[in-house]
C-alpha cells in the first residue's frame, strides 16, 4: 500500500515500467530518521566505556599520588566530551546529508554545483 501510494505520487517523466528515483529516496527517508536515535546511543555508549576505561587507568598510574587523580580525570572528561559532542555533530550532519539528498541530472546543477548563484552570472 505504502509503495502503491509512493508510486503514484512520484509518477512523471520516467520510463514505462522503470520507477522513479524519487520513489527509492521517498520509501527509504523514514528508515533513515530512524537510525539518528540508535546512532547516538552508540555514541554516547561508547563515550561511557571510554570514561570508565580512562578511570581505571588513572586509578592504576596515580595509585602512588591520589591527589592528582581527580586533577588528571577532570582534564580527560573534559576533552572527551568536547570530542564526543565533535562527533555527534558529525554523525547528525551524515544522517542530515542523507536526509537531504536529491538525485538529479541537470548538467547545469552538477557543473555548478559549488557557485552560490546556481551558475548564474550576475549583472555588474
């Protein structure tokens, strides 16, 4: 049902018996906003594991001098975070790109495709 509606709403200049692209990008954008939630639980999963596996390090090499341990893990907590909220940036901006994407075989576009103007020259 979901495909048959898909199908029909994407009609248009493609060839008989061949769907469009559109189609594929329409069915498959749900599945991917899907992925946002269980990829940052990864993230955040595997920032915790870092952390403890940092703590029971930093228990073992400062075992001689304790007052330095909380001073050494501060700093680390610290730049683990700001490496793991780097990488959710990064890991939404994939899932955004793909979100985003658009198939097309416009020449002009893909030529283009970095001029802020579309490839358009402007008027002095």
């Amino acid at each position: 049902m979901v495909i048959e509606r898909a199908i029909a709403m994407h009609e248009g200049d493609s060839i008989g018996g061949f769907t469009s692209v559109d189609v594929f990008y329409y069915l498959l954008q749900p599945q991917l906003e899907k992925l946002r939630e269980p990829a940052i639980d990864c993230l955040n999963d595997c920032y915790a594991q870092l952390e403890q596996l940092c703590a029971q390090i930093i228990d073992r090499v400062f075992m001689r001098f304790p007052p330095i341990r909380p001073v050494v893990m501060d700093i680390i907590v610290q730049i683990l975070q700001e490496l793991r909220d780097h990488t959710r940036s990064l890991v939404e901006a994939i899932i955004d790109s793909e979100l985003n994407y658009h198939f097309t075989n416009n020449n002009n576009f893909k030529e283009h495709k970095g001029d802020h103007n579309g490839g358009m020259t402007s008027a002095p």
